[in-house]
C-alpha cells in the first residue's frame, strides 16, 4: 500500500474505509464507487480492507442455530421447489374482478407513509395513464403475458411479467446499472398488502430476469424498486417499473 | 435415504461454495440444504448479534437464505468468498429489521448451551471447533484496538450507522470518525497478514 500515489491516498483513504464498512450516504458511495472502477490502486485498497470488514461476523460469539429454523427453512424451499416441476398442474383459482381488487386497495389497514406513497404512485400512475398496458396475449402453454411499464424518470425501461398461474416470470430491460451493495427487488401488490418477492441483478447486456414464486393469483400488481443487497422486507424506494397483473 | 440419495449428498457436500451455487441457481434444494448447513450458524450467529433477539435472528436468517434461493441476485466470485456473500445479505436483513424493531440488543447469555463458546470441545464439530476458536481470536484482536477505533466500527457494522450519525451520536468531527475507521480497519487487516493464522482466516471464509 505504500506505493499508492500520496494524492490519492489522502483523497479517498478514509472514503474507502468508510465506503468498506457501508457507512457512506448514497451520494459519497456513489463517488467512491466511480472513482474505485477506474482507479486501480484505491481498487487495490478497498480488496485489502475488505478482507477485514469481512471476518467482523467471525468476531461475535458463534451460537448453533436452532434446528426448527432449519426445517421450516427447508419445508419452504422443499414446497417452492416442487412446484416448480413441470410435472405439477397449474393451480385454478377464482380471482375477484379487477374492480374489486382495486376497491379492496383501500378497505385494508392504513399502510406505513412509505407504503402507502407507494401505492398512491400506483393509483395515480394508473389514473393519467402510466399503466396502460401494452402488448399482451395468452401462450400456447397457457401463460398469460403483461406488459410492464416504467416510472418517471426510467421511462426508458421496458419489461413483461409472463404468469403462469400463482406464479410468474417478469423480464426488464433498460433499468439503471446497479451500485455496490444495491439490488433490484420485485413486490407483489394485493390491495393494501405489498408483499417483498425475489431479488435480482441486472446482466451484462442491461436485461434482467426474476421469478415471482408466488402471490400472483389475484394480486394487482407487480413492481420493482432499487434495495439494499439481500433485499428489504418493505420498499425502501418508489417503482422503477411495474406491471398489472390481470 | 436411498442409497442413491447417500451418494448424491455426499458428493454435494464435496463441492466448493462456488460449485453449490451454481446448482442453487438452478433450483437445487439439496444444494441449498448443503449451503445453509455450512453458512446458517455464522448467519444465525451475525444476526443475533445486530438485533439482540433470538426470534428476530431466526427471522432474519429465514428471509436472508429464503431471498438467497429465490433470487437470481447471483454470487460474484470477484466480491469475495460466497461466505461474506451470504454474511452481507444477512447483515442488511438484520439492520432492516434492527431499524424497523427500534429495539437495543441484549446482552448474550454466554451460559447458554447454544453458545458454542460455553460448550467442551468435546461436543464440538471440527467446524463448530475452528468456528469458535477463530471468534475468539479475532475478538482478542479487536479489543487491542484503541477503544474509540473499535466503537466507530462497531457502530457502522453490527449499527448500520451511518459516519454521519455516529458523528452525531459521538459528537466528533465527521473526518474523525472516517480517520477512526480507517484506522481500526488497517490495524485488524494487520492482525490478518501477521498475527492470525491462515488457517482460521481461510476455515471462517
């Protein structure tokens, strides 16, 4: 480390070092990751403290994790995977109308301020037109296609949600490019509920691709939003793009 | 199990991580049942810590491996070891949850018989045994750090805060508390090169 160039080194030191332990505000973390993807030594510093920052979890006292954890986990896992077998019939269900869907939206409890932002969006998006729904039809192997449409200011997004009954298969394109530590985060919006579904990552060529495992029987909408890595339990930003579900 | 199925885990369980999460991204349950085995007590372990509470931990490592098998969110082997991967998403369910909980974390009863710190060697897997001493040694390490070093890490890490807020909440200079931080990070990545055996740093990751 003693032959980085003095200038940089004082410049973004204790900015990588902040950047490393995921202290920075998204503007600082913005700048960092910049300068980091065409600096190769300040690159070189932040893999060196990185191997620091992460061997803190082994520092805390190691506890044996309680095995109920480990058989509801695999009970979930076991019963997504099987229903993802082509073998396994899709499920019929009565879905209400797409009126009463709506209507419902607001009969539930009253929603967090950041929730409740967030479907306002969506009803008003809808109300001047934002969801108008573009090219859709119906497969050969009973999938039903919806075209997604993208929120102010990522109007250049394009996406399609393909359901195949309770679940479904939703294909972007045009999204921003992802910053260190950032994912993108698919949502299932049934009434007043919304409801944290898959995470993904966008692919060289810009697409991305995610499957919504379940929720989509008599859901609204489907939608996407920018979340720390792992994803959030609640939307912690407005829709980049969304699409009916109908 | 079936023989066949004997043999099929045997042979997951020779895979490196980096292997595993190749069958993970196709919706292999028994590779992810491999994974969990090796990673969920760290993620347990990491998770307790932030959020202070057993049901939140299980939670936490619940949605953080759930979001793991039904993401295409894939692992990049050029951000580190498939470990530190799962440890990241763990951490920010924790924070989220620690956030949205609003709740100080307990002290940990060290009696406790989950605890593999109060447990003889003796019950101890070869994992459970490396996963115990590298803590220790690693947490010897960090509190030769200055006080005031380690707390402003601390604070960011298992915290989730912010330079800005622990320069609040510690009342100093904004560029104090990133001078900490990058002084504590270069004294334990010292410990790393030099006092820590590779064989712990390589067995935790």
């Amino acid at each position: 480390m003693t032959d980085q160039p003095r200038s940089c080194d004082e410049r973004w030191g204790e900015e990588i070092a902040a950047y490393s332990l995921d202290a920075l505000d998204e503007a600082a973390s913005a700048r960092v990751t910049d300068h980091v993807a065409g600096c190769n030594a300040c690159a070189a510093r932040l893999r060196w403290l990185q191997a620091a920052v992460d061997l803190l979890p082994a520092s805390v006292p190691q506890l044996e994790a309680p095995p109920a954890l480990r058989e509801r986990l695999m009970a979930t896992v076991e019963a997504e995977a099987e229903a993802r077998s082509p073998s396994r019939p899709a499920a019929a269900t009565s879905r209400p109308s797409l009126g009463e869907r709506i209507g419902a939206r607001f009969r539930g409890p009253v929603l967090r301020p950041a929730l409740a932002g967030l479907a306002v969006a969506l009803i008003v998006a809808g109300a001047v037109g934002y969801e108008l729904r573009g090219d859709s039809g119906t497969g050969a192997d009973g999938t039903h296609t919806v075209a997604a449409t993208a929120f102010k200011p990522y109007s250049g997004a394009t996406g399609s949600l393909v359901i195949d009954g309770d679940r479904g298969d939703l294909h972007v394109a045009g999204l921003p490019a992802l910053k260190r530590g950032q994912v993108y985060q698919a949502w299932v919006a049934t009434g007043n509920d919304i409801e944290p579904s898959s995470v993904f990552v966008l692919a060289g060529d810009g697409t991305g691709e995610v499957s919504i495992p379940k929720g989509l029987s008599g859901a609204d909408q489907v939608m996407v939003t920018r979340e720390p890595e792992g994803g959030s339990t609640a939307p912690s930003t407005g829709p980049l793009i969304a699409a009916t579900v109908d | 199990m079936s023989p066949e199925s004997d043999q099929s885990a045997v042979a997951l369980e020779r895979l490196a991580d980096e292997e595993l999460m190749v069958l993970v991204d196709r919706k292999d349950p028994h590779a992810f049942e491999v994974l969990y085995d090796r990673h969920g007590g760290p993620a347990y372990s990491l998770a307790y810590r932030i959020v202070g509470d057993r049901v939140a931990a299980e939670d936490v490592t619940q949605e953080a491996f759930l979001s793991i098998w039904r993401s295409r969110a894939r692992f990049d082997r050029a951000r580190g070891s498939v470990r530190s991967w799962v440890l990241s998403i763990v951490r920010n369910r924790g924070i989220d949850s620690l956030r949205r909980g609003g709740a100080n974390a307990p002290a940990l009863d060290l009696d406790d018989e989950t605890v593999l710190e109060s447990r003889p060697s003796s019950e101890l897997t070869e994992d459970e045994a490396l996963r115990r001493e590298t803590s220790e040694e690693l947490r010897g390490a960090l509190g030769q750090l200055p006080e005031d070093q380690s707390r402003v890490i601390h604070l960011a890490y298992f915290g989730g805060f912010s330079h800005s807020e622990i320069a609040e909440m510690l009342n100093m200079p904004l560029g104090t508390v990133k001078g900490r931080m990058r002084l504590g990070l270069e004294k334990i990545r010292a410990q790393i090169a030099e006092g820590l055996s590779p064989e712990m740093v390589e067995g935790w990751s």
